[in-house]
C-alpha cells in the first residue's frame, strides 16, 4: 500500500502545481496577507517545546534549554498567518470500502496530503481532524515541513474506526476551533443529509469557508454489479443477497436524491461541494476542482 508521501508522485505534484487553494473570505475581503499578496508580515506565536527530529530547522532550536538539558529542543510555534486550513477526514467504517484497490479512505488521505502540501507551500497552516462518531485525533494547524511529516505520518496511520455518525463528530470540532479558517470535510457522507448540512452550515455561520468533498466508490455510484451478490454492512456486519438487476433503478433513483440532497442543500447554504469517483486518479480529480473553484471564486 503506497504512503501518501509516495502517491504525491513529481507527476502528480507537476499536476497540482499551478493550482491553490483560494479562500472564498479573500474573495469577499476578510483575510488579508497571502491570499491578496504574499503573507509578508506573517508572523508567529510561541506555544510550547519538543524534541528535535530531523528535518525540523535548526534555527527553531531552543539552545538554551539544550544548555541546561544537554537535549536538542525545538520551539513550536503557533501560525499567526492569515490562513488555517483544517482538513476534517472521515475514518468511519463506510469509508474502508474498495471495489478496486483503492479504498475511499485511502483516496481521501491522498487527497488531504496533496491539499496539506499544497497549502503549506503557500505558508498556510494546516491541521487535521480524524473521526468517526469522535474526534479520534487532532492536529492542531500549524505550518512547517516538520509539521507537515508528522501529518503526513498521521495519515498514513489512519485506519478505519467505528459507525459514522458525523454531526457529533462535527459538533467536536467545531469546539476545537477558533479564527476563521478553510474547512474541508472528506467524507462519504453515509449519514442523513439533514442533520449534516445543519451542522455545516454553523461553521459558515461562525464565518468559515466550507469545502465539502463527497468521496463514492464507483461500485457505489453505478452498482454495475451482475447476478446475485451478497452485500456486507461494513459497520453493522449485516448481509443482504440481492439480484442486482432487479433492484438496480430503484438504488440508483435513492442514490440520485440521496446527493442532490447534499449538492443542493450545501449550495443553498453558501457551502462548496463536489463529488469524486475513487476510481480518478486522485490528483486529476483534485486539480479539476481546485480549477473550478478558482474560476468560480474569480466571477465573484
């Protein structure tokens, strides 16, 4: 299984170079800084220490302490630059389904890397949430290629956890964040619509930026399954044989309301959407967005 240190390929890099992940707030002129010139004047708080690991940068240590210690320490800093990007990646059983090699939450996880990437070559800071029904780990943005292995590490370690039950989960977060920030929520989104876009919509209403990025296995999306099959619940363990061709339109038809729903409904609350085929390539799929995106942001 790839890391997503090597899924971001130079090709797929090369893919996603031009692209950044605009904020719709630079838009309507909350933030200031990199997203309207270059983050100068960006500047940093100091939170706490930790040991040094390599590739952290060596003006970061604290040689103080290391007199009095004999042990390399590094301060960690807080970013005070005009941007928080929290990427928000459902770890919930749903997501561990694959009908080919890669599963949703391993498309997901290259994507919230490549995303990482992208917004710490801009000077952003980044965090990220891992979730089920709960938050089951956080890390809290910040901006340095240090930060950026740890997450990475972080990533790769994501292993998929209990139900998916999102809005307590979003509620969770919601209390672990501050400033206004770019939220971007990776999920198959397997939960009622109605409760979730109420609980997204009160990060826009505390004035962050919502991208929503709804990940389907393409099994998911088409059920091109043929002949009877057993189908598994990954989270209840229940099984159901069905004969697919029997009930393919009818499963199709829930389908095609179940993502209007969200396609709608995040519209309707000023909330960015997209869905995406696992079976993409998951650079080109980012790319395609980032670039619609920009040129929806650049009409405003």
């Amino acid at each position: 299984m790839s890391s997503v240190r090597q899924a971001l390929t130079p090709e797929a890099l090369a893919r996603l170079s031009t692209m950044a992940l605009r904020a719709r707030a630079a838009v309507e002129g909350h933030y200031s800084g990199r997203h309207a010139s270059a983050y100068r004047g960006a500047s940093v708080e100091f939170v706490d220490h930790r040991e040094y690991a390599p590739g952290d940068e060596p003006r970061h240590i604290d040689w103080r302490v290391y007199g009095r210690t004999d042990r390399l320490f590094v301060k960690q800093y807080e970013s005070e630059t005009n941007l928080d990007l929290h990427l928000l990646l459902d770890v919930s059983r749903s997501m561990d389904f694959a009908s080919g090699s890669v599963s949703k939450l391993r498309c997901a996880t290259f994507i919230a890397a490549a995303l990482a990437y992208l917004a710490t070559n801009q000077r952003d800071a980044v965090g990220l949430f891992l979730f089920d029904h709960a938050v089951r780990r956080h890390l809290p943005a910040m901006t340095s290629p240090a930060h950026l292995a740890r997450l990475f590490e972080a990533l790769d370690a994501a292993e998929p956890g209990e139900d998916t039950r999102l809005t307590p989960a979003l509620e969770e977060v919601a209390g672990r964040l501050g400033r206004r920030a770019i939220i971007v929520l990776l999920s198959d989104l397997l939960d009622g619509p109605e409760e979730v876009l109420r609980s997204l919509a009160y990060f826009r209403h505390r004035g962050h930026d919502v991208i929503v990025l709804q990940l389907l296995d393409p099994a998911e999306l088409r059920l091109d399954y043929r002949g009877t099959v057993a189908f598994e619940d990954l989270e209840t363990a229940e099984r159901l044989s069905l004969e697919v061709g029997s009930v393919r339109e009818a499963y199709l038809g829930e389908l095609r309301r179940f993502l209007a729903a969200y396609r709608h409904g995040c519209r309707d609350r000023s909330l960015d959407y997209a869905l995406l085929d696992t079976s993409i390539p998951f650079d080109a799929a980012l790319a395609a967005y980032l670039a619609r995106r920009s040129t929806h942001l650049s009409r405003r």
